[in-house]
C-alpha cells in the first residue's frame, strides 16, 4: 500500500531545520503485514528527543529513515499467527520489540532485549526486514515503528493495546515519554516512604517521571491501591524539579512539585534527594543528579547523550555515602505489564498524562517543530493524522 510519512534523509543537518529541512514528506510503499505483525493506521505521533537525536547525530542511524517511535493508532490487519489483537482496536506503539526469549528478556525489564536492540540499530523489523521503500529504493524503520506516518506495519511486540476512550494524543504519549519516565521512577528508583524524589530535566520523559512520583504521593496519602501489584514506590516525601529553564520549572509547580531549581540553584542549596532521576540526556545533567542524590540514595539516568559524551564525578562519594547509579532504558519497563497500569492511572485521575503536551502539530510542520524541541521550548508535540492540529 501506499503511504505518506517523515523521511530523514540524511543525519547531521545544520539548523534552523525549518530552512535545512532533514525531514522530506515523502509517499512510500510499505509491504503487507508478515505472519507475527500488525497493520496500524497511524493517529498520533508524538516528537522525541530521540527523534531529534538521529536528525543531529547524537545517535548515528542508517538513513534513508521513516522516523517516529512513540505513537498510537487503529489495528487494521493482523498476521495470521496474531491471536491477541483484533482489527479495530486502538494500540500504543512501543520502541523496543521483546523476543520474550533471551536472557535480557529474563530480567523483567531492567535489560533490553538482544535481539529487538540488534533490528532496531540496523533500522529493519524484528526477522531483520525492510517493509519500507520509496522510488524502488529501501528506506529503513525507526526503532521498529516508523510513526511519523500514516500507516506503519510493526511486529506484535512493538504494540499494547488501549482502550477505544483513551484519546490519541494521550495514547502515544504513554508508549515512550511515560513508560521511560515512569518507569525510571516505579521500576528503577522505587523510592521507599519518606524519600524525597528530584528529577533533572524536564522535557517529555523528565515531566512523565514527575508527574509520576506525584501520583505516588497522591495515592498514597488517599489510601488506594492500583491493583497492579507492588508499583515500587510508597509515600514519597518532596517532589522537586530541575532544569535550566524558568517556564518549566514554573510548569512543574503547577503539576504539584514541591520545589523547581535550576542545576546552578541545586549546587548553591546543597539541595539532595534520595532518589534523583536524570532525564536530560546531557553529561552536565549526570553530574547534577549524582551531586544531588542523599546518602544511601539512588540516581536514576534515563537520558541519552552523544556517544562520546563524559562526566567527571566523584568516586568516593559512592563508597562513603553507599550510593547507586542505575542505568533505565526504556523505564526498565515490561510494557506489555506497565502500560495498562499507566492507562488505569490516567484513567482515574492520578496521572494528568494530557499536561505532557504541549501542542499538537501537522505532519508538514515537523521540521520546524525539530527547532521548537531542540530550542527547549516544547515538552511534547504530538503530529496529528486524524484530525486538524491545534496549538
């Protein structure tokens, strides 16, 4: 079938990417559905930083690109050995395919599959596939989803299926930005009662983990439970936010947070937390999150910098004060398991996932939208397929 979609054509590109255009808006065919894939018309996709990271080079990807890796959309055609899914219901994408056989897979989350690593850094689906091409020639998939488009074959691994209320924009938005930064807070910090939880950086996986530990608190102190088991966390003390820019420190209080510093503020303040999730992506942003974790206390870094990135820190501190960093990738998250707790969270009014967006665009406004991300002025912008962008 025929498609229209995001190509990056090449990583690298100067800025203002609204003049140097990396992403073309391309028609594409892509290939029918093998035996283990879904068919998904695509309703929302939601901009990344690690979108913006392939378009600047931070991570290095085969181009020709299809890009987008967060989004939701309607089953339209299942494989023949699909038997969980069914044409019509509405799914949320997930970036990383599990085999659900490995040793990484054994972990319960807190290590990425092997195998769905090696198809996503070759750019091709899960049996190594390019279902992609333009012109004849292949073009490969993000992150096995490709949804910066209006239709996506993905394998059944990359899918988790929502409900038909939850909106479009909401339902993207839980497969990356709230599975990675809840999960880092839930799965990876797991703060005990009484811990305060700091979070640095508060772009779209920065605000989801805040927001996250909020609910923590929230339903805690209404004596409720999510009914998905030990959720990782109790009674958390102080929600605090950090990031150099004053708007979303501003945004963070207005969610609940008890307390928004820049980094300079935090290191002036002596400020400290017993968990501190790092979501920026930037070795400065390490070296902050690890300063200001408490004695006994954990760092969380969830963000994902240039590969030849490097912070200087203390070793001592981590013998002396019985510290730990934790590396999350993708939350430490088993998404088939999390992402029904996130959409029961949401869906009671716990998790204000809709305070994560903050505009939503056309598919043909995306390269100025890379600007908007990069300039740290957005938290998430989602690219709307079914119906007309607002704001």
């Amino acid at each position: 079938m025929q498609i229209t979609g995001a190509v990056l054509e090449q990583i690298g590109a100067d800025r203002p990417y609204a003049d140097t255009r990396p992403l073309t808006i391309s028609h594409l065919d892509l290939d029918e559905p093998g035996p283990e894939d879904v068919l998904v018309r695509i309703r929302a996709a939601g901009l990344c930083h690690s979108d913006l990271s392939v378009v600047d080079g931070n991570r290095p990807r085969p181009t020709p690109m299809l890009l987008g890796h967060e989004a939701s959309g309607i089953v339209e055609q299942v494989g023949e050995q699909v038997t969980d899914i069914e044409p019509g219901q509405q799914v949320s994408t997930v970036f990383l395919p599990r085999c659900g056989q490995c040793a990484n897979c054994a972990t319960e989350g807190k290590l990425p599959c092997t195998p769905g690593t090696a198809v996503n850094n070759a750019g091709t689906l899960v049996g190594d596939r390019i279902l992609l091409r333009r012109d004849g020639a292949e073009v490969r998939h993000h992150l096995g989803v490709s949804g910066f488009a209006t239709h996506a074959v993905l394998h059944r691994s990359s899918v988790v299926p929502v409900g038909a209320d939850v909106p479009a924009d909401i339902a993207a938005v839980l497969g990356c930005a709230v599975l990675t930064g809840g999960g880092a807070v839930i799965n990876a910090g797991r703060p005990a009662d009484g811990d305060d939880v700091m979070v640095v950086g508060l772009g779209g996986v920065g605000m989801a983990a805040l927001i996250t530990a909020l609910s923590l608190k929230k339903r805690a102190r209404a004596g409720s439970d999510d009914g998905g088991g030990d959720d990782g966390g109790g009674d958390v003390g102080k929600v605090i936010g950090v990031d150099a820019n004053p708007a979303k420190l501003s945004r963070a209080i207005e969610l609940g947070a008890d307390a928004g510093y820049t980094p300079a503020e935090v290191a002036e303040k002596g400020v400290r937390a017993a968990v501190v999730i790092e979501a920026a992506g930037h070795p400065k942003a390490f070296e902050t999150a690890v300063a200001a974790t408490g004695i006994g206390g954990t760092t969380v870094t969830v963000g994902l910098p240039a590969p030849d990135a490097r912070s200087e820190i203390t070793p001592l501190v981590l013998t002396a004060e019985a510290r730990t960093i934790i590396g999350s990738y993708l939350g430490s998250a088993v998404p088939a398991r999390d992402i029904p707790v996130y959409e029961r969270l949401w869906r009671e009014g716990a998790l204000p996932v809709g305070e994560l967006i903050s505009g939503h665009i056309r598919l043909e406004e995306i390269n100025d939208a890379l600007d908007t991300l990069a300039d740290g002025q957005a938290v998430r912008q989602v690219v709307m397929f079914d119906e007309p962008a607002e704001g």
